[in-house]
C-alpha cells in the first residue's frame, strides 16, 4: 500500500470526480453551494491544495469523534480487494473473488470509511487514487499563491522515497532487491524474501512471473554514449524499434499444452490485450498450435527448440505489407483493440477506404486499422532472458543473442530479429562508426539505437544498455513554432513540481487552420485546431514567468467561453480534457519533440513527447508567425517518412498525361537518405567534438517558419498595431533532417557488422576536392517538374539580355541558365560565422557557432580510452537553407503583399539573418558601390516573379536594374571585388517544389541568370 502505483494488478476504476460523488453520500454532506461537502466537489480549487485525501479528512474531522480506527490492515487489504475487483481492467485473480460478493462499490466504500479515523481517510483515499505523493510531500501552506510556490521552493528541496529505498531500509543486506529483479513485483517479492532460508540460493526467473526491465541511459551523442560503455572492447548497435515492449512468457503445462502470458513495460499482465500476436510467438518458437500465419508453411515441422519454458524480450509494431516496412508507433492502437479479448476489444468502426486513408485528414480513431488486412502486429525479437529453468540473466549479452538466433524462426514482416551492428571499441575510429551507423538509423526513420556491450549480462550496472535517439542529443529534436491557446493544472505534473491549482502546469497548443480563408478576408476571425498538450520543458522561473504571462492576456474560464468575447475561434481535440481557461490573446510558443504521432480520435499530427522551448511576448513574435495547421502536417509527413498528401495521385497524372516525364522522387529516394546519412555524419561530428565544453542550445524550426508572411494583409496590420512588430530573429543551431524510414530491409538478417577501414596517414593540409555524386533524383532536362501556372514555360536556351539604354558601349556581361525547380527539404543544420557587417546590411554578432567549411574543416579527435585520428571531412550537398546562409537574400515583392497559397513562408526556407529589404543592400553587401563588401557574403540572391506581374515587380525590370548597377561597377574599375548576384525564380520556393535537396552548384545553376 505504500507504493500503490506500483500494484498493476489492482484497478479501482475511480478518480477524484467519481470518488467524491460517493464519499458525499457516505459521509452524509452536501456538495451543494455552501454545503459541507463542496470541498469535495472543488478539491482542485484555487482555495484547494489539489488533493482529495486532505479534503477528505477536512470535512471528515467536523464530524469525527473517534481518533482510533476500528479496521485491522488486513481487513481494509480485504476491502480494497473486493472493490478492485469491480473494474474490469483488474487481474483475474481479484475479478473472479468479486463474483462471490454481490456488494456493490458504495456499500464496499461505505464500510471501509465508516471504520477509518480522518487521517486515515485521507491515506484510504489516496491509495485509491493511486497516488500518496499529495500526503507524503505536502505543499506548504506559505505556497499557495503560484509565485511563492515555483520561485520560493525547489523539486529537489525533498528527496522522494522510492520503492527501492523502501527494500533497503526493510532489508539492508539488499537480498530482496535481488529478489525483486527476478520477481518484478512487490507482494511476490516480499513473499519470496520472507520464505528465503539462511544460506538458500536466491529464487531464480521462473515463467509467468515478470522479470525487471533494466533503466537505459540517455546518450546525448555518440562520445557520450561510449563513455557510458568505457571498458568494453565490443559493443553492439541495436536499432530500437517504434512499438510497445512485450515479456513473453511460454511453457508447457503438465499435460504437455503450450501456455503463454505476456507482460507490458509497466509489468502488467496483458496476455488478452495481445491476443493478435500468440500465433506469431507460436511459429516463431516452432509450437505447433490451432492458430498460425496466414502463410501456412509458416509452421515448423520441427521439435520446439526448449522442453519446459522460455522468456524472451521483443518489440510489438505495426506491419504494412503494402509499404513492406513497420508502419508509425500509432497504428498499433486500432490493431490492438481489434485483435484484443476481453474489456480491451473493440469493434472497428466503418471507416473510409484505403485510397481515402492516405488524404491528410486520416482519422486515427476511425480509420482502417487493418488497411484490408495489409497492415498487422509483428514481432522484432531482441533478447531472451530464461530458458528451460535456466536464468540467462547472467550470460553476457553476446552469448545471449546467439541463443535467441538458434530460437527464433524469422519470418519477415510476422517475427524477426533486431538489426545490430558491431563496433570494436579497440579501433581508434570507434567513435566514427557508432557516429555512421547511427546515421543510418536516422535517415531510415527509426526511432534510435540502444547500445549494448558485449560481455555485459542483464541489467548489469557496470555495462547499462544506452539508448541514443534524436531528441536526447540537446537541439535536435523535431521543433515547430505553434501557438498557446489554453492553460490548466494537471494534478500529475503539479505534484512533480509540488505547486498547488493556482499554478497553471499544462498548456494547450494549436495551429491555424484558416490561414488561406484569413489572407483573402482579414474580418474572419482566426480558427485553431487544439491538437496537444505540453507540460515540461520549462525550468520553475520561466514556468512562472509563462503563468505572469498567460494572466495578463486576458484569460476566460473555458466554462464561459461562449460568452467571453474571444477573438478567435478554436476546436478541441476529442481525447483532450477543458482547459481551465483560454487565452484572449495568444500567444507563440516554441517546441520540441521526438517525432511526431496521432492521439486517439485526432485527426492531424502532433509533436510526440511535446517540451515547450520557449514562449514568446506578443512584442517580440505575435502569434501569426506560427505554424500553420497544413505546414504543421507537411512537416510531421516529412518527418515520419510518409509521402506528401496527393503524391500518388500526381504520379498516377504524370504517367496518364506525361509519360515522358519520370514521377517527382520520394522521400525514401536512395540518393536522398545517403544525403541524410552524412550529413548527421557531419553533424554528430561536431556534437561530439563539443562533449565537455557544450552548452544546450535549441535549434531553428526545421520546416517551422518563424515569421509569416501568408496571413498578413490589412489582418495582420491590425493585429500589429496592438502587439508590435516581430523584433526576435530564432537563432539555430545544428539540426535534424527528416527522419526516414525504408523499411525492414536487413531484419530477418543476424548482425551487421562494420569493418574497419584501413589505416590512415595524417590529415592533409590541403583541402580535399568535393566530392561529385550524380544525383538521379536531381531534375534535369528529362523529368524538370511542372512550374506553377503563375510561371511562364522556360526555354532551355540562355534568353540573351539587351543592355538598358544608353549602356551599349559600356563593358558588361552576364549570362542566363537553364531554369531547373528543385525540390527542398529546408533543415537548417551549420551556421557560418558573420563578421565585419557593412553598414545597411544586416550582420547578427552572435550567430550561434556553425560548421566550418570544407577548406577549414577536419573532424577532431574525440577521447574515448585513447585518442582517435582526424577524420577528414568530405563535404556533401548542402539545403538552400544552409547556402543562402553566406549569401545576402532579397525576395523582390511589394511591402506588405500577402503570400500566394502555393509558395512556401519565407521564414521556413530563408535564414532570417540573411534577408534585406532593397535591392540596393544586395548590391551594397556584393560590393558593387564603394563600400567594401561584407566579409561573411559569397554571394547575392534576389527571387523574383517570373510572370507577368504589373506591380512593377517583375523579372525583366529587376533584370534591368541589375544590368544598370553591374554596368555602373565595371565602369569604375570594381569588378575584382564584385561578388556575384543570383537572379532565382520565386516558384522555387513552391511547396510542391521544397522535397529535395541540392547542392550548392545545382542551386547556381537554376538560376534565371548571373550578374558577375
């Protein structure tokens, strides 16, 4: 009882709302305005300490006389038995002894407290509620206001108990923690100590008993992982998998029949709720049974490979045969409740077709879980920890693996083995492998990797298993600006941070989903689809400050929302719980996640783990620089390896109508994820170059733009005038590319191992020619994307330019390209270092560092047990984004025009720093003029409309004053320091045209024409 959220086989099926509906009627109050009983209903009150026990005992120590209670432990284990046993989600164990009482929960409850003092009802209660944190740590009563209780007061300031003190203070010689990891459960734990004779062997794993799961430790790169495994000479690369873990348990009964239990991370029995993979462990273990694959040579003629029991660990994923890979984490909900028994089942609703299931409003609730029955739960087996009686927790993981290998009958896309690769520790280049191999994770779209050495056996604390994913490495986690709309107290964090309800801990974030309806008519009001909640990332200060804030712009209770004057509009995602109250003003906040996922009943993605970042004062960034809802989606696709909404459907055109022209490339283009590969090559590079000296950093939104220009016009004059301007540049840092995801590929195969390669002498000084790789997904004059209709048709040959004028006898020259449209992921990763601005040209001091480039750049030693060799750096293809970053960029367009619907915000794909407002502080920073150039500029970029565009922006007017300018240069004798100027389409910033990377020399390449 004292760790009753540890008991996963007691369920009560009672919260505080439903608890205190009962305890007015026990306790004879009245939860009526005024009446005794109203502490009850208002337990998480402005005036309350957010805990029903201390209300409990509160209304119960008016009435009380007694100070004894007259209920023995035992008894009240015995009532607390029964009344789990009325929930349907307890055990068996408790369900079936609650058949023979016919007592109902009231009459249960009502007997348990009418013997119990006030303060023992409060404890009574909380057990119930499955949390006793309220009592144990109390909030001071000098806290109630939420500043006093965030600023004044620390998490940390009390050392909570935890259930492994509690076994060492019950028993200092730490015999039944032993116990505990072969018994993952406190009752049989204790029950096992207790009959342990002096001098007798500790009980050993047995089936049908949980087996602790080990911590692993979070790497924040791949030098710090390895220093977690410092000793090991091997160590083994494992790719984690997205899915839920299963302890499966399997042995023959005495009448010789196969028996199977299945325990979830949390130690639950859930047997019944995996009812969908018991015919996958049958014939991956060779047991013969009623239910098989449907591939009927699935089943091995063969004796199974143990006599009595085996334990082995796996992951439970989501399966697609029509995309031959794991399909994402949250397609396991619908399959789960489809193939479940019992109170976990449930009937899938009729949903849309799988044609309709791929639009971009796909209902995780309502949608074809099955997909036809081409989507299904498998298996991905990683470790086996008993077998036949015999613990294996002591064999070093190598040994173990091997065992499992001569156990499991793989059977791809039903059961397979975890894809490792071997890394010898030994090499001096150890830290270069794990950096390549993780990589290649990545741009498979993985979750991440847990390393694991060789020699280290279970849970072994000298050798952890540690887990290496994205958005444990500090600023590279998937991150987007949205905006926060909602705030509330969530008892479950609030008790984590020891703050009462005056104290907002949760908050409620959306994105705009009229973005396009407000850029025509700015008198709509603004429409936000509440998709998530966040409650961590915040330290106490800025917790506070965010609640200073969220005050003062002007909150009304989510009650009275009707009736408030709000100027927005808003829809709640079904699965969320009211806010307390919505914001009048809301605010920009931004965050970071590990992926992105559907919720139940949510129709659109959301960050996965969501961690708020930073919040943002109306003054500094209002709310329309946010991401809006369909960008939020074509980032989470990108993100997740899913193609963009009507790809297929375009392709399918193209070859109707253009068989001639090859489909755009898709995410899971070859070319495209080695691209992906180095560059997190390059990248964890230097994250591990920076382990001991590095600070966090954030980075920039990676397709989240900063600042939008779609929802402007006369709407967002308006909004101005009231806020301010936007006056925050994001800064970035390195950051990730889109996870993707190719599927199976090497998962039915045993290891992978990495060979090293051979020695190397010194770095050379000299810089290393770039490498050429012909890209087959690069556009070229056989498969160029359509432009938009806006953009005229471009020939193939360079338009000749005639001199404006009175400019025929001046010395110029400049030349056109072939126009190509590339397609851009836009990740912003290394920022160059700026320096010596020129005066007019924006130049920001404190850029955070970036990559240098390929003539300056080595990969320095990274000290494991001994010093590795520089590593040379190749340089590879580079995002628009990090070419724009040395070049000064002007988007030629009336001040203030709102963005048309088919191009991309500028903020997404332009680096902010970069950006000037005139054509003359381009030519300014090229150092066309008398001023010297800027030191940090290569180049100048100006994007124009390439249509015919009356506003006096067009292509062939900028062209001219271009060929004024550069005239005007050559004319004085500059040419020598002239810096280039790049004359780019605006329609490469299209959103259909941002899916693929380039180089720097393709980018060049597409432009309209060079000046220079």
């Amino acid at each position: 009882m004292l760790f009753p959220e540890e008991d996963v086989r007691r369920k009560y099926g009672l919260q505080e709302t439903r608890l205190a509906q009962y305890l007015t009627k026990i306790l004879g109050v009245s939860s009526a305005a005024i009446g005794r009983g109203e502490r009850l209903r208002k337990w998480k009150g402005e005036d309350a300490l957010g805990c029903l026990g201390n209300e409990v005992q509160t209304v119960m120590a008016d009435s009380s006389t007694t100070d004894v209670s007259s209920i023995s432990l035992c008894r009240m284990d015995s009532l607390l038995a029964e009344l789990a046993g009325k929930c349907a989600f307890s055990a068996d164990v408790y369900r079936k002894a609650a058949h023979t009482s016919r007592r109902s929960r009231e009459a249960i409850l009502s007997e348990l407290y009418t013997s119990l003092t006030p303060s023992e009802s409060a404890v009574v209660t909380q057990i119930i509620l499955k949390d006793l944190r309220p009592l144990l740590y109390p909030i001071p009563q000098s806290a109630c206001h939420y500043t006093s209780a965030l600023l004044e007061y620390k998490s940390n300031a009390v050392a909570m108990l935890t259930k492994e003190s509690a076994m060492h203070a019950w028993d200092s010689s730490g015999r039944m923690s032993l116990i505990f990891k072969t018994r993952a459960n406190l009752e049989e734990a204790a029950t096992a100590y207790e009959g342990l004779a002096n001098g007798e062997d500790f009980p050993q794993p047995t089936v049908g008993m949980p087996i602790q799961i080990p911590k692993c430790v979070k790497g924040q790169g791949p030098v710090h992982s390895l220093k977690s495994l410092k000793g090991a000479d091997k160590i083994w690369v494992e790719t984690k998998y997205d899915g839920e873990r299963a302890q499966i348990h399997v042995w023959f009964d005495d009448e010789g029949v196969p028996r199977i239990r299945i325990f979830s991370k949390s130690g639950r029995d859930s047997t019944l709720d995996r009812a969908g993979i018991h015919s996958i462990v049958w014939a991956a273990l060779g047991i013969p049974h009623t239910a098989s694959y449907a591939e009927e040579d699935a089943q091995s003629s063969n004796p199974p490979p143990f006599e009595r029991g085996v334990v082995v660990e796996a992951e439970m994923v989501a399966y697609s045969d029509v995309l031959g890979r794991i399909d994402e984490f949250w397609r396991i909900r619908s399959l789960i409740a489809r193939t479940a028994i019992g109170v976990r089942h449930r009937s899938p609703p009729p949903g849309p077709s799988t044609q309709e299931e791929a639009m971009e409003t796909q209902c995780s609730l309502i949608s074809n879980g099955s997909d036809g029955g081409t989507r299904h739960l498998a298996l991905v087996f990683y470790d086996v920890l008993l077998l036949d009686d015999a613990s294996l927790l002591p064999m070093p993981y190598g040994q173990r693996r091997e065992v499992l290998e001569r156990l499991i009958n793989v059977n791809p896309g039903y059961a397979m083995l975890a894809e490792r690769t071997c890394i010898d520790t030994r090499l001096p280049n150890g830290g270069e492998m794990l950096r390549r191999v993780f990589a290649r994770v990545v741009a498979d779209h993985q979750e991440g990797v847990v390393i694991k050495a060789d020699g280290a056996g279970y849970a072994e604390k000298r050798w952890p298993w540690v887990k290496l994913k994205q958005d444990y490495i500090p600023g590279h986690g998937d991150s987007v600006d949205l905006v926060l709309l909602g705030a509330s107290w969530e008892k479950e964090r609030a008790r984590e941070l020891r703050v009462p309800p005056t104290a907002y801990t949760t908050f409620y974030f959306g994105a705009l989903a009229n973005a396009d309806e407000l850029g025509k008519n700015p008198n709509r009001l603004p429409h936000f689809e509440v998709i998530f909640t966040s409650s961590y990332g915040l330290d106490r200060e800025q917790l506070e400050e965010l609640i200073f804030m969220v005050q003062n712009c002007d909150p009304a209770p989510y009650r009275h929302q009707m009736a408030a004057s709000l100027s927005y509009t808003h829809t709640l995602c079904r699965s969320l719980s009211p806010p307390t109250v919505l914001l009048g003003q809301p605010l920009l906040a931004e965050l970071f996640g590990a992926g992105f996922t559907k919720s139940q009943g949510n129709h659109f993605y959301e960050l996965r783990f969501p961690r708020i970042a930073k919040i943002f004062r109306p003054s500094d960034r209002p709310w329309l620089d946010g991401t809006t809802l369909p960008e939020l989606q074509q980032i989470a696709r990108a993100s997740v390896g899913r193609e963009r909404s009507g790809k297929a459907e375009d392709d399918w055109a193209h070859s109707i109508f253009r068989p001639d022209v090859p489909p755009s490339p898709g995410l899971h283009c070859p070319v495209k994820r080695k691209r992906t590969e180095d560059m997190w090559v390059e990248r964890l590079a230097v994250i591990d170059a920076k382990v001991g000296s590095r600070s966090p950093t954030k980075r920039t939104r990676i397709e989240g733009p900063s600042v939008r220009k779609a929802v402007q016009g006369a709407y967002r004059e308006n909004v101005e005038n009231e806020a301010g301007p936007s006056t925050a540049v994001a800064a970035s840092n390195a950051s990730g590319s889109p996870r993707q995801r190719v599927g199976m590929l090497r998962l039915d195969s045993v290891t992978n191992v990495v060979s090293s390669p051979p020695p190397r002498g010194p770095p050379s000084t000299s810089p290393l020619p770039r490498r050429r790789d012909k890209d087959p997904c690069a556009p070229g004059p056989s498969n160029r994307p359509a432009t938009p209709p806006s953009s005229p048709s471009r020939s193939d040959n360079p338009m000749p330019i005639q001199p404006p004028g009175n400019m025929e006898d001046t010395d110029y020259s400049f030349s056109l390209t072939p126009g190509f449209y590339s397609r851009t992921i836009t990740r912003s990763t290394m920022l160059p270092i700026r320096s010596n601005a020129v005066r007019g040209v924006p130049g920001p001091p404190d850029l955070p560092a970036r990559s240098p480039t390929p003539d300056e750049f080595y990969c320095p030693s990274v000290h494991l047990d001994r010093p590795l060799d520089p590593v040379p750096f190749v340089p590879t293809g580079r995002t628009l984004y990090q070419f724009l970053h040395n070049s000064v960029v002007w988007l030629a367009r009336p001040d203030g025009a709102p963005r048309p619907a088919w191009r991309a915000a500028s903020q997404a794909v332009l680096p902010p720093s970069s950006r000037v407002n005139t054509l003359d502080a381009v030519v300014l920073a090229c150092g066309w003029t008398e001023t010297p150039a800027c030191a940090w500029a290569a180049r100048g970029v100006v994007f124009v409309d390439d249509s015919e565009d009356p506003s006096g922006w067009s292509l062939q007017g900028t062209m001219k004053e271009l060929a004024a300018l550069r005239a005007a240069a050559l004319k004085a004798g500059r040419a020598a320091a002239c810096k280039p100027v790049f004359l780019h389409s605006m329609t490469m910033l299209a959103h259909d045209a941002l899916t693929e990377t380039a180089t720097v020399e393709e980018w060049e390449s597409q432009a309209i024409c060079r000046f220079g």
